[in-house]
C-alpha cells in the first residue's frame, strides 16, 4: 500500500507529459484545461488540412503565404497555454526539468527566429520542400500529444497503431525538419538577423541534435 511519503516523492519526480496532474479544485478550470487540450488537438489537425488543401494547389512556392501566419499563431497558443497549465497542475522541480517544457521553449524559439513577419511570403527558406515536412510532422505529433493528454493524461498506450505512427513518422520528421530549417536560416542571413542572434543560433545548431536523440529515445523506449 502506498504511504504518503510515497505519494509526495512522486509527485516531484519525472516529467509532467507522463505523469497524472494535480486534479483541479474547481470544474471551471478543469473544463478550461479540457478546452485548451481539445481546441489545440483540433487546430494542429486543422493545420494539416490547410497544408493538404494548399500545396497541391500553390506548391511550396507560395505555401508560405497560406498557412506560415497560422502556423506562428498557433504554435505560440499551443506552447504558452501548456507552460501555463504546467506550472497550475505541477510542482516547479517537475516543470523546469521536464521535455514538455523544453519542447514549449523549443517551439517559441522556433517562431522567434522564423517568423518573417513582414515577408514571409517571399522567405527562401520557407519555400523549401523541409517547411512543408516540419508542418507535417508538427500537426502528426502535436494533435496525437493533446489528444492523449485530454483523455489519457496519466501517460499514451504505446502498442496502439496511432502511438507507432508518431513514433516512427511524426517525431523524426518534426525533429529533422526543424534542424535543416533552422540551419537554412542560418545559411541564408537576412535582414532580422544580428550578430547576437547569429551565435545563438549556431549554438542551438549544435546542441539541437544531442537534445533531440535523447528526448526520442526517452519518448520511444520508456
């Protein structure tokens, strides 16, 4: 039987994304939280439907015209809602060394560096054939992770076809996608670029995929 010293020692210990949250004292916050999971679900399968509509008919040309605002809008909800709902639900140890909100921070920095707010239609580096591979893989992983977490927030069912399918294709391709694009970026400098902002993202570059490979094989294997 479980003591209560049990009890605190798990509630400080490993990663939010797979462990039960701290229950809401009230039905409006615990609705809230369920709104946010499902809308959130819902708009990253709603940016694959874009992606789907759009390219065969604009090609990665003019992809970025169509769908990059959204895609900023949306991850920048995605990624704040969670960090909030984080440090509601959890303890500060368990939020600060958690992947989920490295995988936040990692998305905000993503939109940081990417935006192109005011040209992003003609962005090169959005026009590659990687953009629309990193949208695919982002709506994949993202809408299976808010899924699992409005129903089955004490952790994902590993031997389902839905958990193999992101494992296998969502994941990788988010994560390689994203690091060819941020290396465009840094290979291609323009007008937003700084000299600051150049060292960061060559640090990232080089940080990136020994972060990654630890996160998947933690993700996949246990």
């Amino acid at each position: 039987m479980a003591t209560s010293s049990d009890s605190n020692t798990a509630a400080v210990t490993g990663d939010p994304a797979s462990r039960r949250p701290i229950e809401p004292k009230t039905p409006f916050i615990y609705k809230l939280y369920q709104y946010y999971q499902l809308s959130t679900s819902f708009l990253f399968a709603a940016l694959l439907a874009r992606w789907l509509i759009i390219f065969p008919l604009a090609g990665a040309r003019f992809l970025p015209g169509g769908v990059h605002e959204f895609l900023c809008y949306l991850m920048i909800y995605a990624s704040v809602g969670e960090i909030i709902w984080l440090f509601k639900f959890y303890p500060l140890k368990s939020v600060i060394f958690s992947k989920t909100l490295l995988k936040d921070l990692n998305f905000i920095y993503f939109v940081l560096v990417l935006h192109f707010y005011d040209d992003y239609e003609h962005a090169l580096v959005l026009k590659n054939i990687s953009y629309s591979v990193f949208i695919i893989g982002l709506s994949l992983n993202q809408a299976y992770h808010h899924w699992c977490k409005l129903f089955k927030r004490s952790g994902r069912k590993k031997n389902t076809l839905v958990f193999k399918v992101n494992n296998l294709l969502g994941s990788p391709l988010l994560y390689l996608s994203e690091y060819y694009l941020l290396l465009l970026n840094v290979q291609n400098p323009n007008f937003h670029s700084t000299p600051l902002l150049d060292i960061i993202n060559r640090i990232i570059l080089i940080i990136y995929f020994p972060i990654a490979l630890a996160v998947y094989r933690n993700q996949a294997y246990k």
